[in-house]
C-alpha cells in the first residue's frame, strides 16, 4: 500500500471512530446512523483503493470505470439541457373578461 493511500486509511478511521463515538454517546443510534457508518466505511474503501491505484500503477479496469463515472455526469447535463431547451411551457389560461 503507498504513503498516500496508508495517509487516507488512516484519516477516515479517524473520522469513523469519532462519528462511532459521538453517535454511541448521544445514544441516537438509528437507522440513519448505520446507513451513514455503511457508506463511510464504503469511501472510505473506494478512495484507498482509488488513491493506490493513482500512486502506484497497473489499474486498468479501475481507469475504465473511473471513466464511465467522468462521462456520465457531462451526459446527463447535456440531456438536460436538451430537454429544457425543447421543453415546451404550458399555455397560459385566458383571463375571464371582465363586465363593467
């Protein structure tokens, strides 16, 4: 494992372990609580692993996923764009003639 990446296992065991703590202590434990430890330990994960394969090489299958998660955002804005180019507004209704 590299420097940076060991440097990134370390600073978000941290930030569990605090979160972990202030969590068990304020005795607010929920679901919320367990699907937020879930998804830290899950970054936590993804961006060492990411970050070793930046440092140290040889990561061909990751370089073509991190692809797909840079082209897929440009293309939803694009569709977006489109869409509210195209998008057509709705008629306004006429307003009541007024009797005087």
């Amino acid at each position: 494992m590299s420097p940076q990446a060991l440097t990134i296992v370390i600073v978000y065991a941290i930030i569990i372990i605090i979160g972990l703590v202030g969590t068990i202590m304020s005795k607010k434990l929920n679901a919320f609580s367990v699907i937020g430890f879930i998804m830290s330990v899950g970054m936590a994960a993804l961006l060492t692993y990411d970050t070793n394969c930046l440092s140290v090489g040889n990561c061909g299958i990751w370089s073509w996923i991190r692809t797909g998660f840079y082209i897929f955002m440009p293309v939803v804005m694009i569709l977006l764009f489109i869409f509210a180019i195209f998008k057509k507004e709705p008629e306004a209704e006429p307003e009541p003639e007024k009797y005087s």
